[in-house]
C-alpha cells in the first residue's frame, strides 16, 4: 500500500544510508536493496511494497552499522 508517510520516511532514511556507504551509487544501493529484498519476499524491487523496502533497508542500515562499529 502507498502512503505518503511511508515514502517521506523511506526517503529520508535513504539518504541516511547513503552517507554511511558514500562510495556506492545510488544505482548500486538500490540494486543490493532489490536483491535483499528479493531475497526475503521472492519478488524484484518493482514488486516490493514500501512497508517491505522499508524493511530491507533497516536491515541494510543494521548490517553496515555493524559492520563500521566493529
């Protein structure tokens, strides 16, 4: 479902990641957020519900924050 709540907040944690991983592209970012997803619900990036990117990119951020801290 589409909710402009949903897509505000993805969005601005969006860009919260890419500063994380400044090296990746953006194209690159969302290529491993489709795979991830993918991954977890067997549809492509173009299937995904926000809710379900939403998602795929928290445990992106958790796995990269991992990652720098330790």
């Amino acid at each position: 479902m589409i909710t402009p709540d949903i897509r505000t907040k993805l969005l601005h944690r969006l860009g919260e990641v890419r500063h994380l991983c400044p090296d990746l592209r953006l194209g690159q970012l969302m290529t491993i957020l489709g795979t991830l997803g993918e991954d977890t619900t067997g549809r492509t990036l173009y299937g995904l519900e926000d809710e379900e990117l939403a998602a795929t990119l928290e445990r992106f951020a958790d796995d990269l924050h991992r990652r720098t801290s330790g």
